[in-house]
C-alpha cells in the first residue's frame, strides 16, 4: 500500500502503473487485477477485532480458559467485502480451539 500525498488527493487525480525494468520480450510479464484506493485513515489503528477463544478445548484439562483477544485492523481491511477465516490444520484432539462471541 502506498499513501498518496494530500495535494493529489483531487477528484481528477490518474494513476500510472509502470514497470521500470524486465528481463526482456515475455519475461516478468505482470498484470493488475485489482486496485482499491481508500480513504486516508488515522495513523493509530481505529479498528478492532474481537473475540473469545479457548486453546486446547478437546481434552479436559481444568486450567482450559476462555481468553478475550483483541486484534488491531489495518487500513486496507476496513472495507464491507472483508472476510475473516480460522482455519484449524490437522487433527487430533490435543491442539483443537474454540472462537465464540467474535
């Protein structure tokens, strides 16, 4: 991500992506399938996510605890299309979570 100076900050400001250099004819061929240009934020994280979560929740161990966490969002994720997943590799009881009031 790149910010862009207040001054260009205009209704008719245009944008050209270049490629300084390649390695010649069909080599370092690139392409842009998306760009998203948001609004200039605060610098200190404004946004949140929160939830519960509790480690090793498939076996009965007495000290298993819910735990509040609190992660901090960065700028490009304060869009409506964003999504989150918890995925959980591999099997067995011993290293399996829970995430609840998220």
């Amino acid at each position: 991500s790149a910010t862009l100076p207040s001054e260009l900050q205009t209704p008719v400001t245009q944008f050209c992506l270049e490629q300084q250099s390649h390695g010649g004819a069909n080599r370092h061929v690139w392409a842009v399938d998306f760009m998203q240009l948001l609004p200039v934020l605060p610098g200190t994280h404004t946004h949140v996510a929160q939830f519960s979560i509790n480690l090793g929740c498939g076996s009965y161990q007495p000290a298993n605890r819910w735990t509040r966490i609190s992660i901090p969002l960065p700028n490009a994720a304060l869009t409506e299309t964003t999504r989150f997943r918890w995925k959980q590799s591999g099997t067995g009881t011993g290293n399996m979570w829970a995430i609840d009031n998220g």
